[in-house]
C-alpha cells in the first residue's frame, strides 16, 4: 500500500487559497455537492467554472500510469467518478484498444460526456461498484472517494479493492495545522477529509491495500 504521486506531470495551477476560502458559503458547498450543472459549468464559485476537455491535462499523466502498471492494450481500467470521460478519452488515445470504464454519479456530466466515451460510462456510486470481483486490472478514483461520508467512503475502498487487481486513489488530506486551514477553506465537496497518519489507518481498517496520494491545496 504505497504512497505514490502518479499525478507529478499533472499540470500545476496557482490557487490563492485564501481567497477562494472567503468566497465560499455552505449554500455554494450544497450546490457544489449536487454534481450537475452549476457544479461542472456554472459559476465558478459552485466547482469548475466550465469543465472542458484539454489534452494539455491527462495526456502527460497516462505514460506515468502506464509505465507503473504495465498497461497495455490488452488491459482492462476503471474510471470511477470519470465526469465527461476525459481522462478516459486519453487512454484511448495512448492505449488504442485497452479496455475502458467509468462510473459517473452525475447524470449531467453523463450525459455532456464526449460522445466518443458515452458507451463505456455507467451512472453509479462507488459505495457500490455494479462489477464483478477482479474485474478490472486498474481502478482509479482521482479526487472521488472523499466525496462520500466516512461510512460510505470505506464502502467504497472495499468495493475498489474487490473489483480491482490493483488501484490508485487520490484523497483531500492534509499534514499540518496550516494544511488544514487551508483545505478547511479550499473544500468544496468532500465530506471526508483528514490527516494522511489518520487516512493510512483508515485505509488499513477498510482493507485497501492499493497505491494513494493527496491532494493538499
């Protein structure tokens, strides 16, 4: 159960934490939280502000997932909380012929997803994943499981670890009381956010043994 950036060539983006804190109500955490319109392409106080497929984000990141996990064409991965499909687009790209896909709770982002990957997105929560045990050589959950309540959320490592032969997760965490400051103001969506010391024993008692890193703002 290693900790691992698989993300490091993601770009990076300069967020004033701060501000984007003050600008934030518990209404915009209650809007950001319904996943559909406002939160993928409405204000940008709700989520993103307008999600749009660029290749300038996931294309650097999938040789990185490829190399550590030797993919190949004959490769079955698992997107969970794909959104529109674009990290799942540029597999396809990088991988033609690998085996793809992504459950979506959102059916907005479903249904705006590219049309190229609409056929291999299933509507679902990861608290309860719809496949089979070691279905997939792959489960990733970028940003996901931290979006569920604690009990759900251990649901969820439980199903990914069922499902998957191996898998790779990202978590809102945080080290210092600074961090948690930070994120405190940063978090738009997670219900489940917490110190990494107390994330690996939380992993360790739903029984993930799968790769994780952070996402510290």
């Amino acid at each position: 159960m290693p900790e691992i950036d698989l993300l490091v060539h993601y770009p990076k983006t300069k967020r004033n934490v701060h501000e984007r804190g003050l600008q934030k109500s518990e209404e915009d955490r209650q809007i950001g939280r319904q996943f559909g319109a406002d939160y993928f392409d409405g204000d940008r106080r709700f989520g993103y502000g307008g999600y749009q497929y660029n290749p300038r984000f996931w294309q650097p990141v999938i040789p990185t997932f490829v190399e550590h996990y030797a993919l190949s064409a004959s490769s079955s991965v698992l997107d969970i909380g794909c959104a529109k499909g674009f990290m799942m687009h540029d597999f396809a790209q990088i991988i033609p012929g690998i085996k793809l896909q992504g459950l979506e709770i959102s059916p907005y982002a479903i249904h705006h997803a590219l049309d190229t990957m609409k056929p291999f997105i299933r509507q679902g929560n990861a608290k309860e994943l719809p496949f089979g045990d070691k279905s997939f050589d792959l489960v990733i959950a970028i940003n996901t499981v931290h979006n569920l309540p604690p009990l759900e959320c251990s649901q969820a490592l439980r199903e990914i670890e069922r499902v998957g032969r191996h898998a790779f997760i990202t978590v809102d965490a945080y080290r210092t009381p600074e961090e948690k400051e930070r994120m405190d103001a940063w978090n738009l969506t997670a219900l489940t956010y917490m110190h990494v010391d107390q994330w690996k024993d939380f992993f360790k008692k739903a029984g993930y043994t799968g790769d994780y890193y952070w996402f510290i703002p």
